[in-house]
C-alpha cells in the first residue's frame, strides 16, 4: 500500500463535535466512580499476588523501573492531571542553582516557518522521538477541563489563542517485548511513557529558550490521537490505536503546543480503513470482546466521545480485564500486522 497525502483525515465527523472533559476518561474514574474505585483494588490485590511469585520478582523490578519518570516526574503519564512536573506549562529551571539559566534569550525571528518546521523535527528526534508532526491545532481535541486524581479538581482548561500549533510525537515501543509476555510488554508501554515525558519537556524548553511559549503535554490537556492523525503521523485502526506506517500501533504519543510559527503537515492515507475492515485480527483476539465489529458515531460508555465514525472500543470492558490480570493488556497491539519490525 502506497502512502498518500491527502487535505482531510480519513475519519469521517458525522455530527458537531464536543470537547471532552477528563474527569470521564477510565483511568480518571478509578478516583471518583466507585465501581471503578472497586475495580482499581482489584488490580492492586491481582498485582501484588502476581508479585509474589518468585519467578516475577525481577521482572516487576525491571517493569516498575521503566514506569518511574511518568509515574513521578511525568505525573503518571500525564493521566494524573496536566500542568505539573516535567508537563509544566512555564520552565522549572531555577536561575541561582543554574549557571546557564541567567543568560536571557532573545526571541528568534522566525522568516520561513517551513525551515523552523524542519529544525524542530530534527530537535524532536534529537531527543528522542521516532516520529514528529505538526498540525494547526483544533480546539475540538483540547480537553474541556482537566481532572486531578489527587484532588478532585475539575478545573476548565482555557488556552490562549495564542497556540496555534501542535507538534505531535511518536515514540517507538520495543517490538519484541511487545511480542512476548504481558509483564514485557507492559515494560515497554512504561518506558515509552517515560520518554514522552523526558522528550516532550526538552523541546518545550528548546522552544521557551527561542523566545516562544510551549507547553509539553503527554495524556493531559488534548487528545492525542487525533492530533497525530492531522498531523500525518497515521491513521485510526478499528483498535481505537494511531496505526504508523512505520511502527503500526507500537508507539506512544506526546505533544507540545506552541505559538511557534510553523508549518503544518497533513494528513495521509495508506489504506488503513480498507485494510482494518478485511483484518479484524485484534478484534478476533481480544480477550472480552471491546473491539467492534461495526463503526458509529455514537458513544458507547461515558468514557468514549460521540460525532466521529469509526470503530468504537469499549474503555470499560478493557480495563476490567487489566484489573483481572494485575496487568496493562497489549494484545491488540502485538497482533496488528503493522506492528512487525520494520
């Protein structure tokens, strides 16, 4: 299948969209919603049993490992709330514990924004991204409010007009821990998460330090699949997964926002849709049946979003299975055919 470029995504908006808020996402009703309130003890009790298997114990030292800069630093990936750690909106640099930091920098006149463009794709791969899109953001994949776990607050989010762009990036998770045991995978999911934040805060301050405002996000303060897609990182597979060309659903997003003057990307089009409608391998393999058979538009839980045709997942039902493991489940990303190694 060839790539194209084409104007519009390939997802099809079928009614006015609506900003979602993020008290409503699974993980966020694990603080709030009393049967997922239930339901995060279960995960713990099934994941403290699992640990104490002597033949685990490494391998949870090794995969907690992988989870520790988003679980502290990157605020638990960003599921927490925004705004903090290394997702800080303004810089946590300290001007009397850095030398470097008294140097005030100049703004950087920016007179060909498709050579800026070029230069901080190169900066995003420098330090650690695998893929990097820009796009114009739409205010539709901004959240209508934060929530924070800790404190209950369900804050509106208000960015300034002033951020015109996203720069939406995909970091690789390792292909073959994702294809081999569940403890692996989730290895791998966890030092993606770690390097979103790590990545995304090192461009946002390469980005504060040329005079600009930016503000590095991982799961937090916008929707990240959708940015990706109009950014022309990929398309949406029926398991509700960006699909790359380049690493299938075997990646983690991050973004900045930014007032940058860039150029935007567009979005591309290798046949994903024609391709998840003949496939159905992760919908045949997912263990509890999440993944559908028919596209809608409609929402099927309160933690899914209304007004885009395509194949909706069941945030619910999955989760449920994570809680009856002890365990984040990759099986739709392992089976995917794009996910080989390219």
């Amino acid at each position: 299948m060839k790539t194209k470029i084409v104007e519009k995504p390939k997802y099809q908006v079928t009614s006015p969209l609506k900003r979602f808020n993020q008290k409503y996402t699974v993980l966020s009703r694990t603080s709030w919603d009393p049967p997922f309130q239930k339901l995060k003890r279960q995960y713990q009790e099934t994941r403290n049993k699992r640990i104490q298997k002597e033949s685990l114990l490494e391998n949870y030292a090794f995969r907690d490992a992988s989870w520790y800069v988003a679980n502290t630093l990157g605020t638990f990936a960003g599921f927490m709330h925004g705004n903090d750690g290394l997702y800080s909106w303004k810089s946590l640099e300290i001007p009397e514990e850095n030398i470097d930091s008294e140097l005030k920098f100049r703004r950087v006149k920016v007179r060909n924004p498709a050579l800026m463009s070029k230069k901080i794709k190169n900066a995003g791969r420098f330090y650690g991204a695998d893929l990097v899109g820009i796009v114009r953001l739409n205010e539709f994949w901004v959240y209508s409010r934060s929530y924070n776990r800790l404190t209950g607050k369900n804050d509106p989010i208000r960015l300034s007009k002033r951020y015109k762009f996203a720069i939406v990036m995909a970091i690789e998770m390792d292909y073959k821990k994702i294809a081999a045991s569940d403890i692996e995978a989730s290895t791998a999911t966890g030092l993606g998460y770690s390097k979103m934040a790590f990545v995304s805060s090192l461009l946002a301050q390469f980005i504060r330090n040329s005079g600009y405002q930016a503000i590095p996000c991982g799961n937090d303060t916008t929707l990240s699949i959708p940015l990706a897609i109009d950014a022309g990182l990929g398309e949406l597979g029926r398991n509700g997964l960006l699909i790359t060309r380049q690493f299938g659903p075997r990646v983690r997003l991050c973004k900045v926002l930014t007032d940058l003057p860039l150029k935007p990307d567009k979005p591309i089009d290798f046949g994903l849709q024609e391709f998840c409608e003949k496939c159905k391998k992760c919908l045949e393999n997912c263990p509890v049946h999440a993944i559908s058979k028919e596209k809608t538009a409609n929402a099927i839980t309160m933690s899914s979003n209304s007004g885009i045709l395509k194949w909706p997942v069941n945030g619910e039902m999955c989760f449920r299975f994570w809680c009856e493991t002890g365990i984040d489940c990759n099986i739709c990303i392992k089976v995917c055919p794009f996910n080989k190694k390219r």
